[in-house]
C-alpha cells in the first residue's frame, strides 16, 4: 500500500477521529501486526501537539496462554499499576485510540469459561474509571489489517495480496481519497441531517418486520436523541468514535423489548463465528436464543452479567451502504456493523439523553439506560426490512422500506 495514502489515513484518525488538542495525553491500543502504522499515527499525534502517547501493544497468542496457565483469582484481579494506570487515564481525560487487527479465528480452543468469569471479576474495579471518562473525552476506534484476519476475508490469495485487498478495503470503507478530513465532513453532515430529521418525529417505538421472521418492536428513551458519526464531549471537542460508520443509533429504554428478531448475518465472538441465530425479547429481555453454530458463545454472551440480556442500542444503516456493497463479509463489527441495520446487547450510550453531560451516572441508568460489561453489536437489516417509528403525538411514520432509509 501507498506510504502517502497510509500517512492520510493515519492523519485522519489522530485529527478527524480523535481530534486529539493540545497538551493532551493519548492512550493508543494497537496489535503487533502494524507497527510501521502504529509510528505513522504516533507521529500525526505529536504533530497535533500530544505532550506523549502511551502505546499499548496486544497479541492474541498471549491472551490463550494467560487464560491457560494463570489461576482464575489472577486472571480475575486488577493488579494496582494497572489500577494506576486506569487512574492516571481517568484523571488526566486522555483521548483513547483503538487499533484492530483481529483474527477471527485467534482464541479457537480458549476455556471460554474460565475467560469470561476473569472479565467478570476484573470489570467492577475498572468500572468507576471508565464512567468517569464517559463524554468527557475523545474516542475512536478504527482498524489495520493482520495476515491471519486478511486471509479470512481473501482465502484464494497468497498472504502478501490479501493484506494489499484487505488495506484497499479499510482505506476505501474509512474515505481515504485526496482530502480524507474533506470527506469526512461531508459524510459527518449528512448523517447530522437524518439524525435531526428522526429526532424531528418524537419517536416512543420502533415496529421492525422482515420475512426472515423478525417481528420485533422496541422502545426509546423519552425525547432520546438519535446520533451519528460525529460527537463532542463537555468541553465541545468533536471527534468521531468509529471510523468507518455509516449508522444514526439510539439507546433504547431498558425493558421495552418485546417480539423475536433474527440475525442476517454472522457475529464474531470472542474468537468464535455465531451464525444463524435468534434471539425473543420479552419485557425487554433476551428470554430465549439460539444458534446453528457456536450456541455456547451466545449464551454465555447473554448471561456475562444482569445487564447483558437487554439492549444497549438500535442503529439504522441501510442496506445498500457502502461496506454492503463491498460484498464482502470483514468478520468484526466495525465494518459488518455498517453493512445491515442493528441491535447491541448491553451497555447503553450515554448520549441519547438529553443533556446528558450534565447528568450523574445514576440519573442516566434512571433515564433507561442500560449498563453491562458488554456492548456486543449483531446485524439484522435485511433487503425487505421494514421499521415503522410510532411516535408520542399519535403519528406512525415508515423510516425505512425495502431495506432502506424511507426519507
């Protein structure tokens, strides 16, 4: 891949995606499969006048060996210089940068059990640290490419081809052209657009049909603001949490839920596939699931802990958008997310409340946000799905038809 389009797309993440200001300091979250991008974003940061990146690197190989041969109280515990280090990044509002480069198929053979109940125990002790940084500073995760995740796409290729396709499709998906910054306002204004125009309806319910067989209604938060690309923190500095996105999202209110929805498409877990399945809602609630494969990960996804049967967000993304129209499947819900009109099991965003920045976490959770230890993204947007949004002066009004935004 081109030096010139890489240092573009690295330019875009440290000024468009987190928009990192002057003084601040960055944590920057990274695989070991793309260090000469890792120094390229690392120097775009200090160009922007970072005072120091903090560059953390992750290895899927090493996660398998630590939940193989550490005890499950180790695995559980949250050691105090990473507490520290949690601290530090809650106290100074570092903006975060998350670099992914999975392989799907990474933790095949891993205790799943025994993983999921360390998260459980490390995660009331990293909880306080990350609400603290909630809407009080800048986020963005993008992606790079690994040969293990480039294969998956590309099977037929040799390694060295299937990186260059993968890299042409991540640059493409995240407006990586002349002026990628250009782009993405542009994008970013379109996007505002729709959102006001939802926000517009006063929107109680949405009425989801598709002959797949989902037949599902959920409800919003009262007044909830639909949001999308482009968001700001207290302060006012806009950054974009996701590069790519395609989406305008909502957090539903929890416990209003009810019907059946089916997945269109396959959810990477935990470095496992699930494929095919359904889940049944009622009272807000996951009641029943199902899959054809890798049942075991959906369940113990739903029952990570009280807050994971229950939905943390609704997102419209047509679908003809354009990760849809790639045709290809990328196996992580970055970029599959943005192909298809989803749900996320789990945590709830802040920001569909209004004047959320000026609300405790407690009047947030009371407002029908959910909360959880997970937020985990599964497609359902189908080519004939239909949303009807039934609002709280009586009107029902069809945002999407045929798979597609209505208006």
């Amino acid at each position: 891949m081109q030096k010139s389009r890489l240092r573009r797309y690295a330019a875009l993440l440290a000024r468009t995606g987190v928009n990192v200001q002057k003084g601040q300091d960055v944590v920057l979250t990274a695989g070991l499969d793309q260090p000469e991008f890792v120094s390229m974003l690392v120097e775009e940061l200090y160009k922007l006048g970072a005072r120091k990146v903090h560059v953390k690197w992750n290895y899927q190989p090493l996660q398998k060996h630590h939940v193989r041969y550490q005890t499950l109280e180790t695995l559980s515990t949250v050691d105090s210089y990473e507490e520290a280090e949690l601290k530090f990044a809650a106290d100074a509002l570092c903006p975060r940068i998350t670099l992914i480069s999975p392989d799907p198929d990474g933790l095949k053979g891993i205790d799943i059990e025994k993983m999921s109940r360390g998260q459980q125990g490390r995660f009331p002790v990293m909880k306080p640290y990350r609400d603290a940084m909630n809407g009080r500073t800048q986020w963005c995760i993008a992606a790079v490419p690994s040969v293990a995740w480039s294969k998956k796409v590309f099977p037929a290729d040799r390694a060295c081809v299937a990186v260059e396709k993968l890299w042409e499709a991540i640059l493409t998906a995240a407006r990586v052209d002349d002026d990628p910054v250009a782009a993405w306002e542009t994008h970013d204004a379109d996007l505002q657009r729709r959102c006001e125009h939802l926000n517009s309806l006063g929107i109680e319910t949405l009425e989801y049909h598709a002959s797949n067989g989902t037949n599902f209604r959920v409800g919003l938060i009262e007044n909830a603001r639909f949001c999308g690309a482009v968001e700001k923190t207290d302060a006012g500095v806009a950054f974009n949490p996701n590069i790519p996105t395609e989406e305008c999202f909502a957090t539903p209110r929890r416990g209003l839920a009810e019907g059946i929805v089916y997945a269109s498409m396959p959810l990477c877990y935990q470095g496992a596939l699930i494929e095919n399945f359904y889940l049944r809602f009622e009272n807000g609630r996951v009641v029943e699931a199902h899959a054809e494969k890798n049942d075991d990960r959906l369940q113990k996804m739903i029952t990570m802990d009280e807050g994971a049967s229950y939905l943390g967000e609704c997102a419209l993304v047509p679908y003809n958008s354009p990760i849809r129209q790639t045709g290809l499947l990328f196996y992580t819900t970055l970029f599959d997310e943005n192909a298809s009109c989803h749900f996320a099991l789990g945590r709830g965003y802040a920001e569909s409340v209004p004047d959320y920045h000026n609300k405790t976490q407690a009047e947030i959770r009371a407002a029908g946000v959910n909360d959880s230890m997970i937020h985990v993204d599964f497609m359902i947007g189908t080519k004939d799905l239909s949303i009807l949004a039934h609002c709280r002066d009586g009107r029902t009004v069809q945002i999407f038809r045929d798979g597609d935004w209505a208006f």
